[in-house]
C-alpha cells in the first residue's frame, strides 16, 4: 500500500483558500486518491476521487502532478463550518479485495476561525 | 434512504461486561465495515463483509472482539468481555462494489466507555 504523509494540522480564516497537499511516493499505476473529511462527532465523509490532472466537484478541486508522487486538495473560500479532519486515501478502489486496507492515518486537522 | 443507521449512540459500561454494537448498512450495499477511532491510534478497520461473508479480520484487536453479519440489512459488533481500553468511537460504514468512486458511507458511530 502507499503510505500517505499529510500534515497534522492547519490553520485559517473564513473566506481563504486552504490547500492541502499529501504525499504518496509509491502510489503504485492502479492507485486512486481518495479524500474523506470528518466533522466532529461525525463518521468521515467522502469528499473527491481523482486518478490524474484536475478533478473538480461542488465542494472541493483536486490537484495531482504528472508523477502522481503527490495531490492537493483545494478548499475555496473556507467557512468555519469546513473545521474538520481530512483524511488522504491512496489505493486501487477498483479492486474491492483492497478495500479493507486502505488506512485513513492521522488526517488534517483544518481550524477555520473568523 | 436514511444512510447507515447505528445503535446504541453512546454506552457505558462496566469492565468485564458484555457490550453489543449494531449497525444497519444502507439497503443494497454489499460491503459493510466497522473501524474504531481513538485519540491516540486514530481510525482503524476492524473487519470487514461482503455479502454477508468476513473478508479480512485482521484488524480485530483480540479474541474478545467479534463481528457478525446474519443478513444483508444487520450486522453486529461484541465485545466479551469488555476493558477500560475499548473505550473508543465505533463506526459501521457500507459500500456498494462498482458504485461511484467506491464511496463509503459512515454511520453516526457509537461512543462506547468502559469504566
């Protein structure tokens, strides 16, 4: 599996542009990159897939480089109701005999403040 | 569809009881998880179904821990007996294969404290 590294915490104010970049080194051709966000006192909540380039939905953009080696997710214009933890995913969701050992790890932990 | 139901939402308990969490996963979906969140060793899979079959249990802590799934629309997760370091968030999550993005779908989770 690949091992993801996000950072463990951001901080921002309302109405910025958070961007969240996780490093995958040895995402393997098959590897999707799955973003999660959790509130609190919430189960985690699917945010955006991507496979390659841009990847847009009405909540957030993905980013991933040519290499794939790493992706961003673009928060636009955050809100305080975006505070949470966002989880980076890597693995071949294809296959559903991997599903089981996708690791979320320790997540972002976004802190949007007035 | 109401989304994966869980039950109870909190429970507290004795050491050396018996503690039963259940999960409703959304109808239709062939894969139903549970994962356990803590502060300190964050989410992790315990187990997981498909079709009502275990596929990979190899995140369940100890013999202790046992999950079931009778039918397609009701899954269980025990605990016996029960210790101060099961205290945790669990969650039941369920996934339809070939869906959109494989998504899983989490339900509310069950705050469980063994005293």
């Amino acid at each position: 599996l690949a091992k993801t590294t996000q950072p463990i915490s951001m901080d921002s104010y309302e109405g910025q542009e958070v961007n969240i970049t996780c490093s995958h080194n040895n995402i393997a051709t098959n590897d999707y990159i799955t973003w999660y966000q959790q509130f609190p006192s919430q189960g985690p909540r699917f945010i955006i897939q991507g496979y390659k380039t841009k990847v847009t939905n009405e909540v957030a953009s993905l980013f991933i480089p040519a290499d794939r080696k790493s992706s961003t997710l673009s928060l636009p214009r955050v809100s305080l109701s975006d505070t949470a933890v966002y989880y980076c995913l890597v693995g071949d969701m294809r296959r559903s005999d991997s599903w089981g050992k996708f690791q979320f790890g320790a997540g972002t932990q976004v802190v949007v403040t007035p | 569809d109401a989304g994966v139901i869980q039950s109870p939402r909190h429970e507290v308990t004795e050491m050396g009881q018996e503690v039963t969490l259940r999960c409703k996963p959304i109808s239709g979906h062939d894969y139903l998880f549970w994962y356990r969140q803590t502060m300190m060793r964050g989410l992790e899979l315990l187990i997981y179904f498909n079709n009502n079959v275990p596929i990979d249990d190899s995140g369940m802590p100890e013999d202790r821990f046992s999950a079931k799934m009778p039918n397609a629309s009701f899954s269980t997760l025990k605990i016996q007996p029960s210790e101060p370091r099961d205290s945790a968030v669990y969650f039941c999550a369920s996934s339809l294969s070939g869906g959109k993005d494989n998504e899983q779908f989490f339900g509310p989770g069950t705050r469980l404290t063994v005293l």
